[in-house]
C-alpha cells in the first residue's frame, strides 16, 4: 500500500486490538503518518497505543515530508478529505476516505486524537520564558517568540507538551502495570521534570521541542519496562 502524501510504499504493522482480532495498519516515516482501515484506531488495545507512542518517539525527530496539496486513498485513489475534530479540549485533523476505506493520520495528530498532549498552565508558560527565549511550534515548525505570546503566529497551534500522566493513565489499565512501572504523582509535570533534572533538557528542548523532549523520554521509560 502506498503512502496518501508522497505515494511511496508504506510498512505494515499488527498490533493487538482492545476487542476482537489484531489491528493491522501501515505506516510511512518519511511523513510521519499512519494509515488506519475506518475505526481501526479506536480498536487499538491500551499497550498497542503505548507501542505506537514509544515508535513515534523513536522516530519523529527528524523533519518529516511536506504536506502534498492533494492525497489520495491508498484503496480507490479519491481524493481524501480533510477533517477537523476534537478529543476533550484538544483539536486534530486527519484525512478521510469518502467511501469508508480508511484515514490517513500524522504521528502528532495521533497523539492529539489519543489526549496525549495538552497545552501549557499559565505557570507552566512563566517557567518556559524563564529557560527558553524561542521555540519552534510542534505543529508547522515556525519559531514563536516566548516574549510575545504563547502560541504560533503562523498556525495559531498554542505551546503544547506531553500529558506525563497519560501514559501512566494507560498502564495502569494493563495486567501488573503498577508493580512494574514508576509512580506519577497527580502533580508531576513535565516542566517540573525538566526543572528539577541535572541533565540539561532545556538545550534539547529548544532544538526539538517540548513534545519532541517529552516522546523522547517516555520512549527510554518504555524500553526499561520493556526489559
């Protein structure tokens, strides 16, 4: 199956599914985006998203392709259908077969869609000035100037992270999750993490971005759990 942005061939994964069999889906870094048969990403068990989330952790630091003015569904080639909607509070958009076949999904929307990532408090933005003078939005890449304001004058994306807590929100719905895994407080917070750490993250932060920065380490957390 080919790729809806740049045509070339996409990778297939099986992962295991919340209700009934294994999801099957494909996946094209270069563009950093999944191709979902219709409802199948809402099938996906608890440790399959985990597995999605540790994989676009490992492989989202690079730029991805560009957005193609037009894509087209893998299945029937029309011409897919870009859509707008919401998860909570938290908008995404993804790119929808007319005739059912599938959606096509960049790996931050994915995270959007799965209420992965959240927007900055207000003191959560008055600790970020306090470290990063300019940081590059997560969704188009222009830089935002802290001073000025805290969301992208390009695109209009406000400054995101990471939900911390989701991923342990999800854990814990897995058989042994709590003997395994550390402990998140209600209070932990990424800023918080970055602030009391002796490893300078905000240098990777402002190369990579908070979300790049919060991927990353939730990436190394799952492999330790992993072995």
């Amino acid at each position: 199956m080919n790729c809806p942005n740049c045509d070339s061939a996409m990778s297939s994964m099986t992962l295991e599914g919340h209700i009934g069999p294994p999801v099957t889906l494909q996946v094209c870094v270069p563009c950093q985006g999944f191709w979902f048969e219709m409802f199948k990403s809402l099938q996906l068990a608890p440790g399959s998203t985990l597995k999605l989330m540790k994989f676009i952790g490992e492989n989202s630091s690079s730029a991805r392709t560009s957005a193609a003015e037009i894509l087209h569904c893998p299945v029937c080639r029309d011409k897919l259908l870009l859509t707008h909607d919401w998860q909570r509070n938290t908008p995404f958009t993804y790119w929808r077969c007319d005739r059912e076949h599938g959606h096509y999904i960049v790996f931050f929307d994915f995270l959007r869609e799965k209420d992965y990532i959240r927007p900055l408090s207000p003191q959560e933005i008055t600790k970020l000035r306090e470290n990063i003078q300019v940081l590059n939005c997560h969704n188009c890449g222009a830089p935002i100037d802290l001073a000025k304001g805290s969301s992208c004058e390009h695109c209009h994306s406000p400054v995101s992270m990471l939900d911390m807590q989701q991923p342990q929100r999800m854990l814990a719905q897995l058989k042994g999750a709590a003997s395994r895994t550390p402990h998140f407080t209600q209070e932990f917070s990424l800023i918080q993490h970055l602030d009391d750490s002796d490893y300078d993250w905000w240098k990777d932060v402002s190369s990579f971005g908070l979300i790049q920065v919060g991927l990353n380490m939730v990436a190394r957390w799952l492999s330790r759990i992993a072995d």
